[in-house]
C-alpha cells in the first residue's frame, strides 16, 4: 500500500513540474513536438529510476552523520553530508553520458532534435530535485527509493507529454498574436497545475489519520452509553 501511494502521489500530486515547478527549461523548450518530448520524456524517467535509488545508496552508506560506520567505528564521528550536492550531480552526470551515448547510437534524430538539452539533463533541476526530496523526505528503503524515482520521471514525462500535445494542436487555434509562444505555453500549465491540484483528495491518507480520532469518539461513547445503561439498572434495582 505504501508503494502504491507513494507512486501515484509522485506522479499526479507532487508532480514536478505541476507542484513544484522544477525542469521548467527543457520543460518549455522541448515541447513543441509530442516526438521530442516523448523521447525526452523517456530519458529523464530512465535517469530519474537510476540516480534516485542509487543516490539513497550513497546517502544511508556515505553521507549521513555516523553512515560510515561499516567501515570501522573509527568512522563513526565523520559526517559528509557537506559533500550531498557534489556527490548527487556526479552521480546524474554519468548516467545522463550513458543515455546521451545510447541515444546517439540507436536514435541519430532523436539525439539532433533534443539537441542541446539532452546533456543538459545532468543539470535539469527536477533531476537533482527528485534526490534531495529523497533525502528531505527520509525515504525509508531502497524499493521506496526505486520507486520514488520511477514515479517522479513518470510525472515529468506525463507532464511534458501532455504540453506538447497540447501546443500541437494550438497551432490551429486562432491564439491572440501577444500570447503566442511561450505565452499560451505559461498560460496551459497553469491551468493544467490547477487541475493536477484536484488529484490531492485522490488518496486516503487523510482518512486514515482521521480514524484514530474517530475511534476515541466511537469508544467514548460506547463507555457513557454503558454508564447510563448502568445507571437505569441501578434505578430500577431500587
């Protein structure tokens, strides 16, 4: 259940792009064709389902205060958590070369319409965002870690996805002339974040948190509906 959470709230509630505006750049830029995007789409999900549970590796076994334990309790007192950002880029950087080379190799168009921005994954805000809400959120395990990854580049994709299909059919859409562009562009994902806001009452977390209280309620009134059966007892026995 807790995957299963965890999962659909990283995709249509804590959307990157629609909750936390991270990886507006190629967000905007790549999504004027649904080809492009789906292609570059596919890449971050594939960076983001690598980085993040490797990332969590790194932060239980290396940067927290004491993580280092495994290598000797002469360790123990070291902290490297100042070495999180470093360690978190470096770690994206190699796996986007790795997606840049395969993309070369097996898709020459995909790799010419991405351009410049297919390398520039490595520095994509909603990339190194996906690690640092890892670390924030204290994901407990490395199949949340996986998942929180897998989840969070799914939102990206769905996010950029939807936008480019969104703008080609626009180009028949008699838009005013100053809000062509990027300006109708801003215009739909703001829109598009409102809707995406609605998934909020989507799951049940709130409801369970309620039923505690519920419960106290429930029991409560059970124990003054005893008391008072045991008061009439009592009348009626004298």
């Amino acid at each position: 259940m807790e995957h299963l959470e965890l999962f659909f709230k990283s995709i249509f509630i804590d959307n990157m792009v629609f909750a936390t505006f991270l990886g507006m750049c190629s967000y905007l830029a790549v999504s004027k064709k649904v080809s492009t995007a789906v292609g570059l789409g596919a890449a971050v999900i594939f960076v983001m389902a690598i980085t993040v549970p490797v990332n969590w590796l790194l932060d239980q076994y290396v940067l927290q205060p004491g993580a280092l334990t495994w290598l000797g309790e002469e360790y123990a007192a070291y902290d490297l958590s100042f070495l999180s950002f470093i360690l978190f880029i470096a770690t994206i950087a190699t796996m986007v070369q790795l997606v840049e080379i395969v993309v070369e190799k097996f898709s020459p168009s995909l790799y010419n319409s991405l351009g410049i921005f297919l390398p520039l994954i490595a520095v994509n805000c909603a990339i190194l965002g996906g690690s640092l809400f890892m670390q924030s959120r204290e994901i407990p395990s490395f199949g949340m870690a996986l998942n929180y990854g897998v989840s969070s580049g799914i939102g990206w994709f769905l996010a950029i996805l939807a936008i480019a299909a969104i703008r080609e059919k626009i180009r028949y859409s008699a838009v005013p002339a100053p809000l062509r562009g990027l300006g109708i562009t801003f215009i739909l994902t703001g829109l598009m974040a409102i809707g995406f806001m609605s998934f909020g009452g989507m799951l049940t977390g709130d409801e369970g948190n309620k039923k505690p209280a519920q419960n106290e309620v429930q029991a409560e009134a059970e124990e003054l509906i005893k008391e008072a059966d045991e008061m009439v007892i009592n009348t009626n026995n004298k």
